[in-house]
C-alpha cells in the first residue's frame, strides 16, 4: 500500500506541473509527449485523476504515506 502511495503522489506531482506548464505557457507536457488526446495521453489523464482520488481516500481515512509518526523520548 505504501508503494501506491508513493506512485500516486508521484503521478499528483506530475500532474500539477503539467497544471502549472498549461496556466503560465499554455503548454501541454503530456499532448506534447503523446499526442493531443491520444491513447496514451487519456491513459495519463485517467491515472493522475485516479491518483487524486486515491489520495483524498487516504487522507480522510487517516493513512499517512510514511505511516504512522513515533517519537522518541529524549
């Protein structure tokens, strides 16, 4: 599960530069690597909306990437 959660923070990641290339240059990373909604391009758009979800799962239910936090005494 950690695994996934790495992957779809990564792909969120990926995402939100896209996002950010799109609002300040009006260019898209992901049509420009594969083709204005190719195949592959709508397979990225899928899995990063998919990774958002995945992750607003995760956050409500209280799974931390890392899991949990453990202090030690000093």
């Amino acid at each position: 599960m950690r695994a996934l959660n790495y992957l779809t923070l990564i792909l969120l990641i990926v995402g939100g530069l896209n996002w950010g290339l799109v609002g300040l240059f009006d260019f898209d990373l992901v049509a420009a690597l594969f083709g204005e909604m190719s195949v592959l391009s709508r397979i990225v758009y899928v899995l990063v909306g998919l990774s958002a979800l995945w992750q607003i799962i995760s956050l409500l239910s209280g799974n931390k990437i890392d899991g949990p936090v453990t202090r030690r005494a000093v």
